[in-house]
C-alpha cells in the first residue's frame, strides 16, 4: 500500500479520499485542535487511520514530528495550503498574508523527496492578479532545490528559478494542474477547485489530465428527455406533487440545449448528482426538525430562520448544490440552503452538508454546528479526492 503524508488535513476530505483510494497515511498534520478530535475519533471508531497519524502543530513547527513518524521513502505527499489568501470569499491579500502556507508545504517537499505532491487549492489562484504567484509556487515545486535568497523578493526569487541551469539538481519534479469541477465527478456540488500534481522527475511520468464522467447534458436528458431522473426520485412526496399535472418542462434555454444533446451521436455520461439525490442516497434521511436529533444519523438537526437575500437564494433541489463554504466571518448561509420547487428554503443539516461533500454518514463531525460546518466547507470532497488518488495510482503504478 503506497504512504502518504498529509499537511493541513482540516475535517479529513482529502485523507479519506485518498485512503479509499489505496492509500496509507503515516502522518495527518493539521494545526486546529478540534479538526484533529475529529481526526482522531474518526481514526479510532473506524480505523481509516491510526489515531497516533494526527500530529497536532502548526506546520512552520512540525518537521521533526514528521521526521520522527517517517521512516521510509514517502510516495504521497498531499494537502490543501490555507486558501483564504486567493479565496473570493477573502481579503485577497495573496502572497503577503500570513495565511499563506504554501512556503510551509514546499519545504516539506524538500524535507520529505516524496515521489508524488499533490496540492489543492482554490480556482482564485488562477484569477489574473494571483496567476503569477501560481506559477511561481508551480516553479518552485517544479525546482525545489533553488532555494529564496535572505532578502530575495518572491519575484527575484522566480526569475532565478526560471533561468536556464547546466547544474545538476538532486531533486526536480515534472508539474502538471488540473480545474476539476466536482459535478462532473458525481459529486452533488458546484465545487470547482484547482489540483496542482508533481510528479518526481526520476520517475520519468508526466501528469495525465483526469477525464470526467458525469454531465450536465446527461441531467437534462434524465429530466426533460427521458424522464428518468424522476422516476427515481416517483416515492418522495415532493416529486408526486410535482408530477401531479404532468413532467416539468424545461425553460427555452434549456429546451434548446435538450435538443442539442438529443440530437447529438456522442454517448451521454452519467449525470450529474443534484441536492434531491444526496438526501435519498444512500439512504433517504428523514425530514429534520429544528433543535433536535433526526434519527440515527449525527448532525441531522434542524435549523430554523432559513430565508434568502441578494446573493443567498439557497441551492436548488434539483440541480448540484452551491460549493460549500467555510466563510471568512462564519457559515455562509445561502449556500447552506435548500431551495425547494414551491419556493421554499431551509437550511441544510450537517449529515446533508457532509453528504454534499461526499462524507459517508458513519464519518463524524466533533464540536458544534459551526464548527462542524467550516470543516466541511474547508474539506476536498471526498469522491473528487478518491479519484485524483485513484488516477495517480494508475499513471505511477504505485
């Protein structure tokens, strides 16, 4: 079984998503004590890892922990560096805020010479202002052993990594990224996020873009062209209602594209996930109610005081949710709701949010709602890291 390391491993998306994918974390490192309790007791209940895995430390402060825990040769090293720095939902300060960790993560490359990195991070890194410290980190991976200079600007700093070398360094990696929105990964969510891969230059193997498999197109046609997607969805008293005077009918934009993909040859993928099927899936959950415990299932617990304003207007029942969001000052509320086909809203429980990123309903979140939810909405969804770990499996053969 390949070993791993993971830096900043928050509630556990990624850990777990790339446990399932084969992988053996010898060391989860993550700086917030109650991410770590969840950790921990998920580790313990479960044993998708060792509970003795969490390091619980600032990165700037953890490498002779790590070193102590690893004792091998490390095929993955993984993480998601803080994002709040190039987040639309930040204060945009980039490079210069001292939330950056990416300096942090890249000197656990050259502490650990893993064989494969994997750095996920949001798509603002790609916005225009933050593009070149992108490419700088991307370089800098790329040649990890050019090191910054005392009173070296990132920018000088860059431009010597990019200069041409006849010098032999001891380590270098092939970097490749990928945008993947988790929708077209069967991931009931909006959730576009960034993949940064580097490969290990003596392995001789270049990153090869992840292919998707879920569509758009293909949810238009189970709904407006076959039908199917209500008919698997005919037992929820909703969808009866619904279909009570007949299947819905799609609004001209969407009629038009229906037709396209009607008449197009090309094999439809498999469609895309939406709200309605993650609360059915795996199994239906109860309807909450507000202040208490739903059944069997943790965090099921409704939250009254659910209502829409400008830029809120909650995620539609039927299409893939809003991306999930930590939030700068607090759960962002109208991402965390459902909008239902009356016009309705409520807030979405914890046990739903989880299942929106993916979590399977055994995995436990510690601490109160807020909590709880900035872990979720911090976390890699589960499937999209499952796949990209699965995918790099298969192009190393580790």
């Amino acid at each position: 079984m390949p070993s791993s390391v993971e830096l900043f491993a928050g509630g556990g998306g990624l850990a777990l998503g790339l446990q399932m994918a084969g992988f053996h974390h010898h060391v989860l490192v993550e700086f917030d004590g109650k991410a770590c309790r969840t950790l921990r007791i998920n580790g313990q209940n479960h044993g998708v890892w060792v509970p003795d895995a969490v390091i619980d430390a600032d990165i700037r402060q953890a490498h002779t922990a790590i070193s102590d825990r690893v004792s091998a040769d490390i095929d993955l090293l993984a993480g998601g560096p803080p994002c709040q720095p190039f987040s639309l939902g930040g204060i945009h300060a980039g490079e210069a805020d001292g939330r950056n960790m990416f300096p942090a993560a890249l000197d656990t490359v050259r502490l650990l010479r893993p064989k494969v990195v994997l750095f996920e991070n949001v798509p603002g890194l790609l916005r225009s202002s933050f593009e070149p410290y992108f490419n700088y980190i991307s370089d800098q991976l790329a040649e990890p052993t050019v090191l910054a200079r005392n009173g070296e600007s990132w920018s000088e700093h860059w431009a010597r990594i990019k200069r041409p070398s006849r010098a032999r360094r001891s380590l270098r990696y092939r970097v490749g990224r990928q945008v993947i929105l988790a929708a077209d990964l069967g991931v009931p969510q909006m959730r576009r996020r960034v993949f940064l891969v580097g490969i290990r230059d003596d392995l001789d193997i270049q990153w090869q873009p992840l292919e998707m498999d879920h569509s758009e197109d293909a949810l238009l046609h189970a709904k407006f062209g076959d039908g199917s997607y209500w008919q698997a969805h005919s037992s929820d008293p909703e969808v009866k209602r619904l279909l009570r005077y007949g299947p819905p009918t799609p609004t001209t934009a969407r009629a038009r594209r229906l037709g396209d993909v009607q008449t197009s040859d090309g094999a439809l993928q498999k469609r895309w996930r939406t709200v309605r099927d993650a609360l059915r899936d795996p199994e239906p959950l109860p309807s909450p109610i507000d202040g208490r415990q739903r059944g069997k299932w943790s965090g099921h617990i409704g939250i009254p005081g659910a209502r829409a304003y400008p830029g809120h207007t909650g995620s539609d029942i039927d299409l893939p949710s809003k991306t999930i969001k930590a939030g700068v000052h607090g759960v962002c509320g109208g991402e965390a709701m459902i909008r239902f086909t009356d016009g309705s809203l409520r807030y979405m429980t914890v046990r739903e949010s989880a299942r929106i990123q993916g979590f399977p309903d055994w995995y436990n979140f510690e601490g109160p709602r807020s909590t709880a939810m900035r872990h979720i909405g911090n976390a890699v969804a589960v499937p999209v890291a499952r796949a990209v770990g699965e995918h790099l499996r298969r192009i190393t053969g580790l």
